[in-house]
C-alpha cells in the first residue's frame, strides 16, 4: 500500500486552497489533502488529524499564521509536525521570523507550479 503523504493547508483565501489541492492532486505523489479556512479550525484539524505536513498562509485574519504556528509547536500532538509558510509577502515572510515562529521554511505567492511538489516533499524529508 502506497504511504500517502497528508497536507493540511490553512488558508483563509478559497482560490489559493483550490489552486495548492489541484497542483498536489495532479502531481505524481500521493499527496491527501486536508484544509481549513482560518487559524482556529487548523489547529483543530491539526492536533486531532495529525497530518504529516502543514502549508501556512501567514497573512489571515483574527489569528495570523506565524500566531497559529507557536500555538502549534505548543501543543505535544503537533510540535513534531513541519509547517510550511506561504506567503505573497516577501518582507513579512523574513526568515528570522519565520524559523522563530516555528516554521521549517517558506514558499513564496504566487506558487512555481512545477517546483511545488517536490519542495513540499523536500520539507516532508526533512522534518519539522
Ligand atoms: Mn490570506
């Protein structure tokens, strides 16, 4: 039986979670996907599903991601679990911040379609 790699993308904008789920789907991986529109239903997802990946919109509203990736590496269930940031954002996406929050790395908006698999997997190797 194939591993199935799970994603959970939390992202607060439907076209990108529809453009990320289609890019992944597409690909030759066994990628699942897992997604939540804001930060609170996430971290739901995150601690009860417990998905190998998480992608990480830094820029929504009420609770941000870099917020949502500390309170992540709080709970035991998730702190494991490598978080990906994506970000349009090149300023807000500042590396110092970003590994301080918790993050394993980012990608930056819009995505390279091609290259999108394999960094997802390159993450996924390389752990949280
Ligand atoms: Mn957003």
């Amino acid at each position: 039986m194939v591993k199935m790699h799970r994603i959970l993308y939390i992202e607060d904008n439907r076209d990108n979670r529809v453009l990320v789920r289609r890019i992944l789907l597409a690909s030759d991986h066994p990628f699942e996907m897992l997604e939540a529109a804001s930060a609170m239903e996430g971290i739901r997802i995150a601690r009860e599903q417990k998905p190998d990946l998480i992608l990480m919109d830094l820029s929504m509203p009420e609770v941000d991601g870099l917020t949502a990736t500390r309170t992540l590496r709080a709970f035991p269930e998730t702190q494991h679990i490598p978080v990906v940031a994506l970000t349009a954002n090149v300023m807000q996406a500042d590396k110092t911040r970003t590994l301080a929050a918790g993050c394993s790395g980012y990608i930056g908006k819009p995505i390279d379609i091609d290259r999108f698999p394999q960094d997802i997997l390159s993450y996924l190797r390389n752990g949280a």
